[in-house]
C-alpha cells in the first residue's frame, strides 16, 4: 500500500462529523482488511477547531489517540512502535 492509499483512507473518514476515537478504529479496520494483517497500529495527533476557533480558544494543543490490533497490542511491540516515531506519550 503506497502512502496516497493511506492518506485517502484518513482522508475519507475524516470528512465524516465524528469523534476522534472512532476515526482511528475505523482506520485500523479498513488498513486491517486492505493489508490482510491484523497487525496495525494508527496513532493520531489532531488539532481539534472546536478547540481552537471556540470556547478556550487554544490554539497550540492537539489531541492524541491511538488503536492497535493483532501483535501491537503486545506491550513490547507498542514500546517499540511508540520509541520509532519519538512519542512520549502513555497510553
């Protein structure tokens, strides 16, 4: 799968009104099925315009999520998934 196919699957459950959460299952879902593999992991870093353009008017924090199936749900794995793309976040 070259990363066009990938920015049209985000790309089309994006448009749709959702909560973050369920984007990335979704996206797991349809990259699972696509691959043949159950071993997928999607981490989202989103800007949420709710956030930014009303209420708090915070423009600089974003939202992370993150879905993973077959072997990445292994704490090593994740680990080692998580250190590759330097996010220091818990999940």
């Amino acid at each position: 799968v070259g990363l066009s196919k990938m920015n049209r699957i985000v790309d089309y459950y994006a448009k749709r009104p959702q909560v973050q959460e369920r984007m990335n299952i979704q996206i797991v879902r349809e990259l699972q099925q696509v691959l043949g593999t159950k071993d997928v992991a999607c981490v989202i870093d989103a800007k949420h315009l709710c956030v930014n353009s009303r209420g708090i008017r915070d423009v600089d924090s974003s939202t992370v999520t993150a879905e993973y199936g077959g072997r990445f749900k292994e704490e090593s794995l994740r680990r080692e998934f998580l250190d590759y793309i330097n996010l220091e976040t818990e999940f």
